[in-house]
C-alpha cells in the first residue's frame, strides 16, 4: 500500500491525478501504475487499469486470479469493473470515495447512473442494429474451440 501511495504523489508531481496503484502476487509486485489521464489524453489511464493491463501482460494472461490490488483510493466504476473482469482476489484501498469527492473526483453519479434503466439515465442510449450484431453472439456461442473468460 505504501507504494501505491507514493505512486499517487508521484503523479500529482508529474501533473497527473493522485491516483496510484500495485498488482501483487504471494507478495511480490507484478506491475505498479499511475494514473495518467491528463499525461496521456487517455480517460482510461486511471492508476487501476494501467496496472491490470501491465499485470496481464507480464503474467501473459487475462485471468489475474492469485493477485490483488493495492490502491491509493478506492475504486472509480470503471475500474472496479475492470478489477472484476480481472479476477483480482482482493482490493485493499487507503482513501475512500468521499475523500475523493471532496477533491473534486465525484464518481457517485456513475454508480447512480449504472442501476438506472438505459431509459432513465442522463446519457441517452438507443438499440441499433440489433438483429445484425446478434449474429457474432450467435457465432460465439456456436464456437466449439472459444477461449472462456
């Protein structure tokens, strides 16, 4: 944890957010990252996900199982998302997301916004198209040799 927090105070010195994460395996980092939305032009380039996908690749896999998150600040949505597409064991995290609010990074609109129907929420959001993108479900689900995750 402490490395974590040093990453986000790393970044705040760079001009990035104050965001810091580390992946660990049976104690051991496996990969460490910063958040870098500002430095990168990258609204993903948020300290957890740079950290999972540099995990992934030195691990050479998708699946994170065995691993688990340290992070300066709890977890936006997305990257609480991407924590669980990983399959990360735990999360530990220092600050909470009222810490974060009261520096101006308020995700609760989001996690209000994710238990509303599409109908309802801020952003509007249509169906398209959706009988012609059935059929790569279609072609998943008939695929004999697909790789699960």
């Amino acid at each position: 944890m402490l490395r974590a927090i040093e990453l986000s105070k790393e970044s705040v010195k760079a001009g990035g957010g104050p965001f810091g994460a580390v992946i660990a395996r049976n104690g051991e980092i496996v990969a460490e990252a910063a958040n870098r939305v500002t430095i990168d032009c990258d609204p993903t380039a948020h300290a957890e996900v740079s950290a999972i996908r540099k995990a992934a690749k030195a691990l050479g896999t998708f699946d994170l199982s065995g691993c688990e998150i340290f992070t300066s600040c709890e977890p936006c949505p997305m990257c609480f998302g991407a924590i669980y597409w990983a399959h990360l064991d735990k999360i530990y995290f220092a600050n909470d997301r009222k810490d974060a609010a009261d520096i101006g990074f308020d995700d609760d609109f989001i996690y209000k916004e994710i238990a509303l129907t599409p109908e309802e929420r801020q952003k509007p959001s249509e169906i398209l198209m959706r009988e012609e993108a059935l059929r790569a479900f279609e072609m998943w689900r008939e695929k004999g040799d697909k790789t699960e995750y």
